[in-house]
C-alpha cells in the first residue's frame, strides 16, 4: 500500500512539474488576460456546459416552450458583428505582416500588428464561449432533437481546444483557420438573424446550403494545410497540427454526413415523391459551423 502511495505521489509530481514546464513555452504577450493564465475557468465552463446539456433538457420537459425572439434576433446580429470584427482585424494584421496561408512560423513580437492577432485571437477564443448560449436557446425552446452528438461535441471542443490556441500560439499559422471561420459565421449569423424576422423574411435566404459547402471547403483546406504543415516541416508545434488533421477529418466526417442526409437524400425523396421533410440535428448558431439543420424558418421565430 505504501508503495503504491509513493508511486502514485511520484506520479502526480511528475505531471505537476511537466505542466511548469509547459507554462514556460507559453506566450507571454498573453499572460494576465482574461481566462488565459489558468485552464481551470476553460475546464469548467465546459463541465458546466455539459451539464446544462444534460440537465436541461429534463427540466424543460414538463415547461411550455419559450418564445425567445426577442433575445434571437439581437444575440445572432451582434455575433456577427463580433466575427467580422475578428476576421478584419486578423485580415489586417496579417496583410501588413505578409503572413504566410501555407505556413507561418510563431513570431512572439510586440510588433503592433502581432498584438492585434494575438487580441483578435483572444476574442475568437471569447466567442466560443459566448456560443454556448446557441445550446441554451434550443434546450429554452424545446428543440431538443438539435441537441446532437455533432452540436455538443463542436462545442464543448472548439472552447477548450482555442484555450490552447490563446495560451501557446496566439500568433502564426494559428490566424488562418480563425479568419476563415470567423468570416462564414459572419454569414452564419446573419442568415439566421434575418430567419428569426419570421417567415416573410426566411424564404428569401436561399443560401443556407453553400454555407454548408463552404464549412466543408474550409475543413478539408485546414486539413491539407496541416497535412502540408508535417511533411514540410513547419516552424509549428508538430503535435498541434497532427491534432489539427485529426479534428478536421472528425468534421468532415460529421459534416459530410450532415450534408449527404439533408441535402443529398432530401433532394433524392423529393424526386420520390417522399416526405422530404428531414429531422436532423443542427446548430443554427454555432461556432464553426452554419447547418445543423433541416430546421424551416419557422423554428426561428
């Protein structure tokens, strides 16, 4: 027993002082910022998001619905706002850089331009726990069949994993996938604030789809970049881009089937004579993503 004590304090000591060391390869440009020092506020938010997601659901089940376009229409424009704020200024910044998109080395610089990435990478990071509310409005409104594996697991991971991102890498190659992202929830968030106007105004936004497409392109191009990332040798964290490709593959993977049942099938029962009313799962205001659902305009008011 006392051996097994001591095995299991060495053990813990060990960890303890591996993770000193990894404080000490962080950037420093970033320490004393808002939830950056520590990966406890990180670690439980996401506890407490994924209980919500848990919780929720069985404390709504016996409530009225709540009618939240009041909160809907405000909350998606002003996301949008933010992400355009954040994809012009990492635009920007790497513009007079001359930022590489094949691959940019880390440069800890307090060079202006590299603390207005940094800060807008900060704010990305920030948005994806502000996006945690998309998961509250649909447990709110009893749109519980959106609740899906691909919904909680996009974003519980993208919070934790860009903690990472603001405490290491706030620079480099890390602004690409960021601006990119942030540039289609631009449209995302738009789409989904004229959709919650009502139904007059839902039939016009015929591009929810390409918005899928789009979400598809940017996964696959970050996958290939971190594939191209390995084999050239890239001044970048070698274990972040295998973790990289591994994430976007587990995207394309989810999203692609997304894609090939609400679009693809719906198209071929249409053709039937099927009902192609499909019930898929959909985020209609996440993070990285724009259709996780088949969800009419409706569902937005």
């Amino acid at each position: 027993m006392s051996a097994l004590l001591n095995s299991t304090q060495s053990i813990l000591h060990d960890a303890y002082n591996y993770y000193l060391w990894t404080l000490s390869l962080a950037d420093h440009r970033t320490r004393g910022w808002p939830l950056v020092d520590s990966p406890l506020p990180t670690m439980l938010y996401t506890v407490l998001y994924l209980a919500i997601v848990w919780a929720g659901p069985r404390l709504m089940k016996d409530r009225e619905p709540f009618r939240l376009t009041w909160a809907l229409i405000p909350y998606n424009l002003a996301m949008a706002a933010l992400n355009f704020y954040i994809a012009s200024e990492l635009l920007s910044a790497s513009t007079k850089l001359k930022y590489s998109y094949v691959c940019q080395p880390i440069a800890r610089l307090s060079h202006p331009e590299e603390l207005r990435i940094a800060n807008a990478v900060w704010w990305y990071y920030v948005s994806k726990l502000i996006e945690f509310c998309d998961t509250f409005f649909f447990i709110l409104r009893k749109k519980e069949n959106q609740l899906t594996f691909l919904h909680v697991y996009h974003h519980s991971t993208m919070f934790s994993l860009w903690w990472i991102g603001i405490k290491w890498v706030p620079s480099g190659s890390t602004f690409l996938p960021a601006m990119a992202n942030s540039f289609i929830h631009v449209l995302m968030y738009t789409y989904y604030g004229l959709s919650a106007l009502g139904p007059h105004i839902a039939r016009y936004l015929w591009w929810k789809k390409y918005l899928t497409i789009l979400q598809l392109i940017q996964f696959t191009t970050a996958m290939i970049m971190g594939i191209n990332g390995i084999k050239s040798g890239c001044d970048f964290p070698l274990w972040m881009q295998y973790v990289l490709v591994i994430y976007m593959i587990s995207f394309i993977v989810l999203f692609g089937n997304f894609y090939a049942k609400a679009y693809i099938e719906k198209g071929k029962k249409a053709l039937y004579g099927e009902d192609a009313v499909l019930h898929n799962g959909f985020s209609s205001f996440s993070n990285s993503v724009m259709s996780y659902s088949q969800t009419d305009s409706r569902k937005h008011q």
